[in-house]
C-alpha cells in the first residue's frame, strides 16, 4: 500500500455529533525502533510485544461546525482536567494527519483522556495515547464510510498513530507487532503494524512484563532527540543492518519458543539501543545505577534457577522483565523479594501480553 491509499473518497455519509471512547495500550518491542526517515519511517523493522494493562482511554467527541476551520479545533483534558501544555503534541498530530482525514476540520473536539498506569511514573504514554486516538479519529471516519473494512480500519489507525509517535502504530492490534519493511515478513510495512503474521509459539502467549519503576523523573531525553542522534552515528548501519537480522532470527524463534535464544536477542538489543545513546554525540547515559543493579541480579538468579527470565528497557531507566506465563510464581516471587528495593518508592507495574485495543462505548 501507499499512503496516498490511506486519502479519503468524498463521503455519502454525515454525522453532526458524537462520542467515541478507546482503551489502547502501550507496547514493549523486542527488537527496537531508534532511528527514523522524513515522515516518521522507521530506519528499521521492529517487533513488539503489545501489552495488557497498560492503557490510555481516550475519548474523543465531535460536533460539526457550520462553518469549516482551517485547523482542527479542541480543547483538551487529561485525567479530568484541562491540560494545556499537552495540546501542542496533538496540535502537530493532527497536521500531520490531516491530509488523510480532511473531515477534521469541520468539527469541534472534547479530547478527555486517561492512563491507566500513573503519571510520571517513567512509562511513556505515548504510544498507548496516540494509538487511542487515532482510534477515535478512526471511528469518527468510519461514521461518514460505514463501508470500510475490519482490516483497512486496523491498517489506518496504525497509519495514523505512527504520525502521532512512531511506536504507537504497534499497539493497535495485538499480540506480537512488526512494524517495518522486512523481506521475509509477508505484508510487513513502513508504513503501519501488522500483527506478526508467523507461527507463534504457545510459550509467548500470556508472556509476563513487570515493569520496575526506576526512575519516575521525566525522560532526560525525548525520543525524537533521540532518533535524530541515529542521523550520521558512526555505527548507524551496523545497527540497522542488526535490527533486520534480530528480527530474522525471532522468526524461527518464535516458532520453537526457543527461549535461551529469544533472551539472547531481547536483552542485547536493549542493550545495544543503549549502546547507540551512549556513542552518539551528544552522548547520553539513560540507565541508573539501579538499572545495572537489576540486570545483574536477573542474570545471577536465572545463572543459579536456569528460569528464563530476562530484561529488556526502553529509552530511559525503567526494567521490563520478561518472563514465561508458567513461571510467573517463583519468578514473581524472585521479582518481590529481590528487585523491587531498587524500584522508586517501590513502585512496579505487572502487566503481560494483550491482544489489543478495544472500543469501549455502545456508539
Ligand atoms: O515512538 P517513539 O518515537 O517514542 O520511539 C520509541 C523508541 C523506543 O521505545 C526506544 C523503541 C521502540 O521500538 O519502542
């Protein structure tokens, strides 16, 4: 597909008002996504586990203007209240989208929106906020287009929410995400996710994500810096190439369920997007003291268990830990009583795969 693919027939249809809610959520990839083209493509292909509990709900409603604006008009509210300094991220969003949903500019919005998991808690939200209202932005589409398939729906709500914050284009759909062209990945696209079309085995199904809360501060470092820092990095097409071979070798690795090789391939490239912060210039350390402290103790505990749990981290302190669903007791027990001193206020999220976002309103 291309993207002019994704800009609208004039519609049959009208809607004067409504409301939409979706609860999409956020989503941890496996092989990592650091690095990006003009127009939010991404350097290389990435795959994700989409996550459960760890939601943005987001409603969006809609009353039709009599006059057309130039500009999408709303008014924003977070967690009940009205949230100005969150607006120009949606502002820029629906610029950028608006080329393939033109009808945004004959409304007027109430954005009001909520996470599941808690503020400044490390987490960034936006992937699961950005794909909630692309959702949302999707549904008001399918208003005015009744005839628009399940699948195109999914296709362009990726689309859209990759416009928002390229991640988020993972955690429309679940349970394991690829986003980025890859030759042997059928259908696979620059342009949106699409749920990981091979053999999964059933060990990866209902896979474990405690998220240790390291550190709860802001990020130091936005991720569009940090993608940028990619642009002339010394090892950038080392990297790439890397991240297209990762993902190669999880082919098979999610067929087996081999898991000694999956734990191979997840914790060197958290590693590695480490490694790229750390050489890039200017250069940045993400990680904290208590950062290393967990990862040592996952590798001594699983070295004395043989349990196959690993880590994996995104562009800041915060620990996922991973781990098989039939291990959960001793590992959850492991996790309690061994890495959560190290967490900010002892403060941890226990999450797993999910299958997805879910519209959560009767129309
Ligand atoms: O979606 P962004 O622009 O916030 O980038 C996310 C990048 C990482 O979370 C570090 C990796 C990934 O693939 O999710």
């Amino acid at each position: 597909m291309h993207s002019t693919d994704f800009i609208p027939q004039p519609f049959t249809r009208d809607a004067s008002r409504g409301k939409i809610t979706w609860q999409a959520p956020s989503n941890i990839a496996l092989v990592k996504y650091w690095g990006k083209k003009e127009d939010q493509i991404p350097a290389n292909p990435s795959v994700s586990f989409t996550l459960d509990t760890s939601r943005t709900t987001t409603t969006l409603e809609y009353a039709k203007k009599e006059i057309a604006g130039s500009d999408a008009d709303f008014e924003l509210y977070f967690e009940g209240k009205k949230k100005e300094d969150f607006k120009p991220k949606i502002e820029t969003f629906f610029k950028r989208i608006q080329k393939y949903c033109p009808y945004l500019t004959d409304y007027q919005f109430v954005i009001s929106t909520e996470n599941s998991f808690p503020h400044s808690s490390g987490i960034a939200s936006s992937a699961s906020g950005m794909s909630a209202l692309a959702l949302c932005v999707m549904s008001l589409e399918r208003e005015l287009n009744p005839t628009m398939t399940e699948v195109f729906f999914n296709k362009k709500a990726s689309f859209l929410a990759r416009l928002g914050s390229g991640s988020a284009c993972r955690s429309i759909e679940g349970d394991l995400v690829v986003w980025g062209e890859h030759k042997e990945i059928k259908q696979s696209s620059d342009l949106y996710g699409i749920k990981y079309p091979g053999d999964v085995h059933p060990v990866f199904k209902g896979f474990q994500d405690t998220i240790l809360l390291v550190d709860k501060g802001t990020k130091h470092v936005s991720s569009s810096v940090g993608h940028n820092l990619m642009h002339g990095h010394p090892f950038a097409e080392a990297r790439f190439a890397q991240a297209y071979s990762n993902l190669d070798l999880l082919e098979n690795i999610f067929k087996t369920g081999d898991l000694k090789a999956f734990i191979g391939i997840v914790e060197s490239e958290a590693l590695t997007l480490h490694a790229m912060m750390m050489s890039s210039r200017p250069y940045f350390i993400l990680m904290k003291p208590n950062t290393l402290k967990i990862i040592n103790k996952i590798w001594e505990f699983r070295e004395t268990t043989g349990l196959p749990v690993c880590f994996t981290l995104d562009a800041g302190a915060n620990v996922h830990v991973l781990y098989p669903e039939k291990d959960k007791g001793i590992i959850f027990e492991f996790i309690k009583n061994e890495l959560v001193a190290y967490c900010e206020n002892e403060q941890y999220l226990c999450d797993r795969v999910g299958k997805g976002a879910t519209r959560i309103d009767q129309d």
